[in-house]
C-alpha cells in the first residue's frame, strides 16, 4: 500500500516537471532560438576562418549548406509548436545546449556539466542551514508551547514578525561589514581557502567558510520555526489524551517530548523540509553575496553575463531539485501519518 | 429590497467594529497599524521632506546629483566621533567688475568659516562663463598666509557652465606649500599625487600637516580674478561649493545622489506593488479555492492537479529568469508575481470551502435554485474574506522582498527608485567593501520596517481568526 504511493507520488513528480518543462519551453521559446542562431552563425563563422584555400564562391555555399544542416538538426525551422516540443525533449533529455559565456570549472561549456557541479555546494549550505535551523526552531518552538503567553513566548513571537520580512541577503550584507571588515573573523566569501587545504584540515576551511552565511540565514529563519512549532503543539496540548496523560500523573516532560512532540511530529518535519525547499527557491541568490560557488551564484553571474542557456538550464534544475523536495515531503508525510491519503477516495 | 441592503450594511459594520474591538487587544497588532500610518504620511508628505523632489524622474541622472559631495557620511554621524564639514553653498561674494575695453577684470570672494575637526572633501569655483577667461583662484587662511590655488586658461564660444575643483586643481600647489613646513620623512611618504591637498589647506602650518593635521579654524578667504579677454567674454554667477564630508540625513552614494530622497521615494513603490500584488493574488487564490471546494469531485481533482503544477514551479528563480530576459517595467513584474504567487493561500481556502459546502445554507441556497456563481461569491466567499485579509497582509512583505531580490540583480525597473534598486547599486559599487554602511542599511532596514508592520497586522489577525493559537 505505502510503495504504491510511494510510486503515485514520484509518477505525479515526474508528470508535473515534464508539464513544467513544456511551460518553460513554451514561454522561452523565441529567446532560445535567438541565441542558439547566433551560436550557430558563430560557429560556421569559426569554421570558415580555417578555410583559407578556398574561393569566395565555395565559401559562400559551404556557409549556407552549412547552416541549412544545423538549422535542421536543431528543430529552427520546423514550425513553432514542434520547436517548443522539441526544445522540451532536449531538456528532457539532458541536451541542454552550449553556454554563451560560461564555463564549468574543467572548461566545458556543456550547460549541463556547468550547472550540475552547482548543486552540491547549494544542498551542502542549505541542508546543514535545515538541518539546525529545525533543530534550534523545535527546541525554542517546545520551550514557548510549555509556557503559552510567557514572557520568552512573547518576546520571541514578536522577534519571528520583526524578521518577517527582512530579506536575508540584506542582512548577509550587513554580517560582513561588521564581521568581514570591521572586526575581521569571518573569510569574506568563498567556500574555502586559496590554495585549498588538505585531509581533515579541508572540512574546518570548509566549516569556516560556511559558518558566516549560516549564521546570517539562521538569524532570520528559526524564529518562524519556533513559532509554527509553538502553534502546532499548543493545539496539540489541548487535545484530550494530553489531559488523560496530565492526569495520569505522568511529569509535564514526559508530557510534553513524549506525547506532544510525538503526535506533533508530522508537521514539525513537514516544516523542517519546507524550510529547506522555501531557502532553495526564495534564498539562492542569498549565495551571490558570500561568493558560495552554488546554484544561487550562479544566477548572479548567469544574469550579469546575460547568458541565456545557463538561466534555463539553472532554472530547468532548480524545479527538478524543488520538485523532488516537494515529492519527499509527500512521502514522508504519509509515512509519519498514515491517516493522509493523498489523491485517495474520501 | 433596499431594506434588505441597509440591514445587510448595518451587519457589515456590526462584524467590522466587533473585530476591531478584538484587534485592539492584541498590542502588536496596533503597532502595525500605527507604522502603517507612519508609511502613509511618508508617502503623502514626500513632496515636502526630501530635499530633491525630482529624484523619481532622476534618480539615474548624473547631472541632477553632481553638486553634492560623493560618498558622505550622514549629517548626524557629527554627534559622534569626530566633527566633519558640512555641506554648503557659499553665494554671497562681493563682485567687482571692471570693464577696460576690450576685456574685463572680475575681482571677488567668498567668505568660509571653518570650524570642523575634518576638512571639506573638495573646495568648488563653480560659474557661468563664456570666452577666454583665466582664472586665479587664492585662499587667505586664518593664519594670514596666502595661497594661489587654481590657476588657469578656460576657453568656450559659448557659454557653459565653468567647474575649478581647488582639491584636485591646486593638488600640486599645496604641496608645494606644505613642503615648508613638512619633515623630511613625510615628504617622502606623500607626492602632489596622493596627498590630502584639503587636509593641508585647513590645517595648521606645522610638521605633520600632511598626515594628520591640526584643523585651522576661523574665517577663509577664497579670492577668485579673472581676467575675461574680448568684448563679449562674461562671467556670471559665481558660487562656491563647499563639498561636504557628510551630506543629508542619510548621506550620498558614490554617484553623489542623496540617499535619504530615494528611500523615502521608494516607499511608495514598495507599498504599492506589496498590496497590489497581495490582493490580487489572494483573490485568484481564493475564489480558485473555493471554486474546486464547490463543485468537488472531478472538477475538484482537475483543479488540484493544475495546482499542484504551479506549486512546484520555484517561483524566485522563474521571476528572475522571466525577467532577465524580457526586462520588464513595474507593471509586467507585478502581473508576473500576480501569475506566481496566487498559489499560495489556494489549500487553506480550499479545506475551509469543503467545511462551509456542508453547511445547512448552502444546503438551502441550493434549494431556492441560486446558480453557483451566486452561492460562491454571495454565499462562500463571504465566510473566508477575514482569513483573506491576514493571508494578505502576510504575503506584503513577501512581495517586497522578491521586488528587492529582482532588482538587487539588476533586473528591475530602472526608471523608478525602489529599495531594491538602491541595494543594488550598493552593491555594485563596493559599498561592503568601503564600508559605507548608510548606503546599505537605510534601504534594507525600511524593507524590513515595512516586512514588520504587515506582519504585525497580518499576524494579530491571524491570532483572533485562530482561536487555538490563542493563550489559554
């Protein structure tokens, strides 16, 4: 029963990033076809350079036949429909064309190989960034359910509004004046040291130059953590097998960890998944401030070089990467309560 | 009909004075609403408070800043650390004028009293001038000795606007005249190329006025002559610009605009595009909510499927893609977050619609044979209208913040001033790096400012909608 959803799931995944991709293909189609004549012309051009015994004449047919044949490999001709299938096909199958001005880090200009090698340092950053920013959220979130309308549930509610909309690469600005310049404890940006450390020593460089943006993104992330954690167990504590257990005697943290986080726990890690796929999609251009050589930079630098190809390629992964946090979530979800049948019969 | 009306009215403003009685009681809640307010006023009174009332039409207009200083810090940073020289205009001079034929001599000068820790950035002639004129500018300082500055040939058929910086012109003269006074050591340590050529000249003539000097105080006299030769040669309207280490309330950017104008300009940009886009899209959400709520079954499962496709598009990079490549005016950029963003209160409408379907007046609005579009809009989306308001009030500052990420790429609309815009020239000229912190913070901080008074008011309402997150 539960591998069965498991495959709905990843089946209605896939589906939603191929209709997604059609979409993208369909919306970007004619700047596409831009760039990828002007690639084309560009490269006939290159090879004509090398011609050099040739006549004017001969030139001139090789230079259309030449562009005849690769306006056909590629789909340019063929009306507009078939173009924006084809073009979501290539994507599809990973054929993300060539970059106009960017490369990967050995020289590629392959799109593909240029916006993989990015998501590694993305998911390093924004999953360790998950990973305590539900932990520290949770903890604070118990803490504010065990005393509802304290002077700590207060003070920290109003801490998760005045945070509520301050964008994190302001603050990330601000973090390395203070911490960069002024008081100089933190590298200024990069994911680590020139020339790169070795063995044991390469994780602290790593730990080093990770720990200011962290810091920055949690600054403004655990509050809201803490309050939704707050609300949900606070319903929790009022439903009645919580009062049985109060009146059974049992201590309030047993009461509270044990049967009010655990009936709770859905939700929670609901959240702490969200709070990684919400950094992914609202967060990444956070990364362009500490030069952290991910996804999010590389939006900055696609966007300054106007480098058309990467965008798509980027934004072609970024869905797959959020869609995929999307269909995990469902299936966790559904593991930690087996009352939600999504898509079942009521 | 109409009795029904008026009943139906007096009901509205029963609901509304009911919630407000509650609203009350939540604190923060009025604190938004206060800031609210503040915002409000700001963007009404921005006529009056910013003192360069053009800066919505040009704010990326080289020529409308130039007079100010570049780089300076805000006024008030005076109250603490050392006392910087203002910013100042010096028009009153005592024009003398002498007309022998075929050219004339112009004498004057212009009084500046000094009284600063730190000098002037720079030291401007400014005039409008027209033929061959040569310039000599002299400074008398307070301790009797006498400077030649500028000196210098300008020559213009037309008349044209003549611009003498005393800091970068008389760079090579004033060293020569520290060079008296100067060890041997610091000499060597600074050339006419890089020394402060303002430091020497407002401070005391002594060892060490080249690296750090005592500030001279007391009245400078900065004497212009020019000689204009030819009957038709003319100087007019002379001033001189006293290029200020700080500047305004917020200071100026390496471009010289005036920080504090833009930001308050940008309020109103912000305020706009956060509420339009919030109850545009709360409203497409709703009603796409409740919609699939009411008809259920097929239609339902239809609807929910083309959702859960726009939910997993990351709405961020869509927008910066879509608008890296057609470089959209504030209008398309609202309606492509309108288009992004009506997703996001679709399920909690969606589960409150299911509940309300099953109520007994549905039940009988079916029976009177109202048509559907009747019970959805009289009868349903009445119910969820207050959940609407607090999921609105929260997705402001989201619009905000995803306005500034676009621009602070450099994608936005550059023929307004928004916050975003600001940080992004922040950012593009090294203000991090230069530390020149009242370019960064300002904008952010109203962004924030603003985040917090949305989320205030949106949260006290989420509070009384929500009797379970209430304090026991």
């Amino acid at each position: 029963m539960f591998g069965r959803y498991i495959v709905k799931r990843v089946f209605f995944m896939l589906l939603s990033f191929v209709i997604i991709i059609f979409l993208y293909s369909a919306i970007f189609n004619v700047v596409m076809d831009q760039t990828l004549r002007s690639q084309i012309h560009e490269m006939v051009q290159g090879e004509i350079m090398g011609m050099t015994d040739s006549t004017p004449q001969e030139i001139q047919i090789y230079r259309e036949q030449r562009i005849q044949t690769l306006y056909a490999r590629y789909h340019l001709e063929d009306p507009t429909l078939q173009r924006i299938f084809w073009r979501a096909v290539g994507i599809l199958k990973l054929d993300w064309g060539q970059a106009s001005m960017l490369t990967s880090s050995n020289g590629s200009r392959d799109v593909f190989k240029i916006v993989v090698e990015k998501i590694y340092p993305t998911l390093l950053l924004f999953g360790i960034f998950a990973i305590l920013d539900v932990t520290i959220g949770v903890l604070l979130g118990m803490k504010k359910a065990q005393k509802p309308g304290s002077k700590l549930d207060q003070s920290t509610s109003i801490m998760t509004m005045v945070v509520f909309g301050m964008p994190s690469w302001w603050l990330a600005m601000i973090f390395i004046m203070i911490f960069v310049y002024t008081i100089p404890i933190f590298p200024s940006g990069g994911m680590g040291s020139v020339p790169p450390p070795e063995g044991f020593a390469a994780i602290i460089d790593t730990i080093y130059h990770m720990a200011l943006p962290i810091l920055t993104l949690l600054c403004i992330g655990f509050w809201a953590r803490a309050y939704m954690t707050r609300n949900i167990v606070v319903g929790t504590l009022q439903e009645d097998f919580i009062m049985s257990a109060r009146a059974r005697g049992l201590p309030e943290k047993k009461v509270l960890y044990g049967h009010g986080l655990r009936a709770a726990a859905p939700p929670i890690v609901t959240m702490g998944v969200m709070s990684l796929l919400m950094s992914i999609q609202g967060r990444l251009i956070f990364e362009g401030i500490f030069n952290w050589p991910g996804m999010g930079n590389l939006y900055w630098i696609a966007v300054q070089q106007n480098d058309i190809p990467v965008l798509l390629g980027l934004l072609a992964t970024t869905t797959f990467v959020y869609l995929a946090g999307l269909a995990f979530l469902d299936v966790i979800y559904g593991f930690l309560d087996p009352r939600i049948k999504v898509g079942g019969k009521q | 009909m109409r009795e029904d009306k008026s009943t139906k009215w007096e009901e509205t403003k029963k609901s509304i004075i009911e919630f407000w009685q509650e609203f009350k009681q939540v604190k923060y809640g009025l604190v938004g609403v206060a800031l609210f307010f503040v915002f409000v006023l700001l963007i009404l009174l921005e006529p009056y408070i910013i003192p360069f009332p053009e800066v919505n039409d040009r704010w990326g207009d080289v020529n409308y800043w130039e007079e100010n200083p570049r780089k300076a810090a805000p006024v008030w940073t005076n109250y603490f650390g050392e006392y910087k020289a203002e910013h100042e205009f010096i028009r009153e001079t005592d024009l003398d004028i002498k007309d022998l034929g075929k050219m004339k001599m112009i004498n004057g000068s212009f009084i500046y009293d000094f009284d600063y820790d730190l000098p002037p950035k720079d030291l401007v002639f400014k005039a409008n001038g027209k033929g061959n004129l040569n310039i000599t500018i002299e400074v008398e300082r307070p301790d009797g000795k006498i400077i030649e500055v500028v000196r210098r040939g300008i020559r213009s058929s037309g008349e044209r606007v003549i611009s003498l910086s005393l800091g970068n012109g008389g760079a090579r003269r004033l060293y020569r005249f520290a060079e008296a006074y100067e060890s041997e050591e610091n000499k060597e340590r600074f050339t006419a190329d890089n020394v402060r050529s303002m430091f020497v000249l407002f401070g005391e003539a002594a060892e060490g006025m080249m690296k750090k000097p005592v500030p001279l105080v007391g009245d400078y006299k900065i004497n212009y002559s020019i000689a204009a030769v030819g009957e038709d040669s003319m100087v007019e309207d002379p001033y001189l610009i006293v290029s200020g280490q700080v500047f305004g309330l917020f200071g100026t950017d390496t471009s010289k605009r005036d920080i504090w104008s833009g930001v308050i300009a940008g309020i109103k940009w912000a305020m706009l595009l956060g509420l339009l886009v919030a109850i545009i899209s709360v409203t497409i959400g709703a009603i796409y909510g409740i919609t699939a709520a009411y008809f259920g079954g097929r239609v339902d499962t239809i609807m929910m499927r083309i959702f859960e496709v726009f939910r997993g598009i990351p709405m961020l990079p869509v927008l910066i893609v879509l608008s890296a490549i057609f470089s959209p005016s504030i209008w398309l950029l609202l309606l492509m977050m309108c288009a992004l963003y009506w997703r996001g209160p679709v399920l909690t409408i969606r589960s409150m619609g299911l509940q309300i379907r099953e109520e007994t007046y549905i039940e009988a609005a079916h029976a009177l044979d109202a048509t559907h579009s009747r019970i959805i809009f009289k009868h349903m989306i009445p119910q969820v209208i207050p959940l609407c308001f607090a999921s609105m009030a929260l997705r402001v500052p989201m619009a905000i913040v995803i306005e500034a990420s676009v621009s602070l790429l450099g994608l936005g609309d550059s023929t307004i001033v928004t916050w975003g815009q600001i940080l992004h020239g922040a950012m593009n000229g090294g203000a991090v790096l230069q530390g020149l912190w009242w370019w960064v913070i300002p904008p952010g901080l109203f962004i924030a400012t603003m985040g917090m008074t949305f989320a205030f008011i949106g949260f006290a309402m989420d509070k009384i909608l929500n009797p379970k997150l209430k304090t026991r």
